[in-house]
C-alpha cells in the first residue's frame, strides 16, 4: 500500500448512534492536515535539532533534507 501522501491523522469529527464514525476526510480531503511524510518528517526534525547543537544555516538545510528522506525511507519500509 502506497502511504506517503495520505494524511496522518483523519481525525474523527462525528461518532453516530449506530456506531460509524466520520473524520476529517468525509468532509473535506484537503483540511485533514499533514500527509504521513510531512509529519514524520517534521517529527525526525525535531528529533535532530533537539539531539544536536545544529543552528547554522549549512546545518538546518542537513536537517530538511535528511528528515524528508529519513521518513520516506521509514514509511517505505512500513508499507511492505
């Protein structure tokens, strides 16, 4: 199953009497936030700033790039 751009959380908005629930995606695909690889990667970012003392702009750019491919390869992985 191919994830990387569904999003992270459908959030749950309405739970019925019968038991069914509706999220965020029965209303609107475009206002459930950040996809999987967004979030993931945003989380792995903050991670590594958080580890290292990583504060030029040499660094940050090191950041952005290796937590996209960081999660992308995580959410790869998963999907097998």
């Amino acid at each position: 199953m191919h994830n990387l751009k569904l999003p992270a959380y459908p959030l749950p908005i309405a739970r019925h009497n019968s038991g069914t629930l509706n999220t965020t995606l029965d209303v609107d695909e475009q206002s459930v936030g950040f996809t999987k690889l967004e979030l993931g990667s945003l989380m792995m970012a903050q991670g590594l700033v958080s580890k290292y003392n990583l504060s030029s702009p040499s660094d940050q750019s090191v950041i952005a790039k290796l937590s996209v491919e960081l999660a992308t390869e995580i959410l790869k992985e998963a999907n097998k």
